[in-house]
C-alpha cells in the first residue's frame, strides 16, 4: 500500500479567526480523519482500517503535533533565562534553554545563531 501522496498538514498553531463574513471557518480535519479518508479511498480492507482508527483513538495525542510560534522576542527571552542558568553553573538547564530558544527564533536571524552559539 502506498500512502506517499502527501495529505494536508492540519495547523493546530492558532484558532479559526473570523472570516470577511465574521463567521469562524470550520477547523481543518484532524490528521487520522485524513488519513482515513486516503485507506478509503485505495479500497484498504475493512479490517486493516478497524485496526487503524483503534490504534488512533488509544493514541490520538501521538498524532497531535503543535508547532512553535517563532518569535525572536520570546527567543531572546529565554535565551538570556539560559545565560543566568549557565553562569550559576547550570550547565544542562541553561542547555535546555539554548535549545528551547533556538525553536522559538524566526529563520535566518542573529537570535538563531545565539541560541546555536551559546549551546
């Protein structure tokens, strides 16, 4: 079975905002709702599919993926959260800051090579 279509990522970053019309667009489907849809769609027997939607809803916050909002602000934030860690001699904190900084800093900036510099 080939499943390397790709599906559309659903975004759990933010909440629906109104629209022109000032009413809240549905959310998108969730990931298992897609993928369903897909084994429907290439005719998978029906008893592969029941083992699937079992396995998704035992383990449904495996396929909830949240996203990082970057921001160079909260980069900085915590990035200087790590350099207090590290002079107090807090080495593996202040490396856990680095890091989280580094996931919060915006593409191509000064604070994401801070973050991989100070780590």
């Amino acid at each position: 079975m080939n499943l390397s279509t790709s599906a559309p990522t659903p975004s759990t970053s933010t909440a629906p905002q109104p629209g022109p019309s000032g009413v809240k667009p549905s959310p998108p489907p969730k990931l298992h709702t897609v993928l369903l849809d897909k084994f429907l769609a290439k005719g998978v027997p029906n008893a592969d599919i029941t083992v699937y939607r079992d396995f998704v809803l035992q383990h449904d916050a495996l396929l909830e993926v949240l996203e990082v909002k970057k921001s160079n602000r909260t980069a900085v934030a915590i990035r200087e959260a790590g350099n207090r860690l590290f002079l107090e001699k807090k080495y593996d904190e202040a490396l856990e800051k680095y890091n989280e900084s580094i996931c919060h800093a915006e593409f191509n900036s000064e604070h994401l090579g801070m973050g991989y510099a100070n780590r």
